[in-house]
C-alpha cells in the first residue's frame, strides 16, 4: 500500500474479500438449490449482528457474544 493511497484504493482493498466471496456464494446456492435451506437459518444470522457490534466485527467476537443470544432463539 502506498502512503499517498487515495480512499478508493484503500476501500476496494478493504472489501475485495466481500466482493470475492459473497458472488461464489450466491452462486453455489444457486447452482445447488439450497436457498430455502440457507434461509431457515435467519435467526442466527438475527443474533450475530448485536454479537458483531457489540464485540466488534470480528467471527471470534462475535460468536462469542452472540452464542448465548442465537442459543436462546433457537431453543
């Protein structure tokens, strides 16, 4: 990374794992048919998002903070 990056340089570095793995995702759901099973999972993606902001935005972080959360959702 140069010193002089400007902010576009700096955000498409930031977010190239997103661009890469999001569209293979979608893909292989779609190629596999696996949407309806993907979707029956909303409530654990429901507890992450406080895990992640209030652990940061990090997995470790937030399946730590979210564990409890998505286990009493989901008993």
């Amino acid at each position: 990374l140069r010193p002089t990056a400007g902010l576009d340089e700096l955000l498409v570095l930031r977010f190239t794992p997103a661009m890469i793995v999001l569209p293979v995702g979608m893909y292989l759901l779609t190629m596999h048919g696996l949407w309806m099973q993907a979707a029956s999972f909303w409530p654990m993606t429901v507890g992450m998002i406080p895990g992640s902001f209030i652990a940061g935005s990090t997995p470790l972080g937030g399946g730590c903070i979210a564990f409890p959360l998505t286990s009493l959702m989901l008993r």
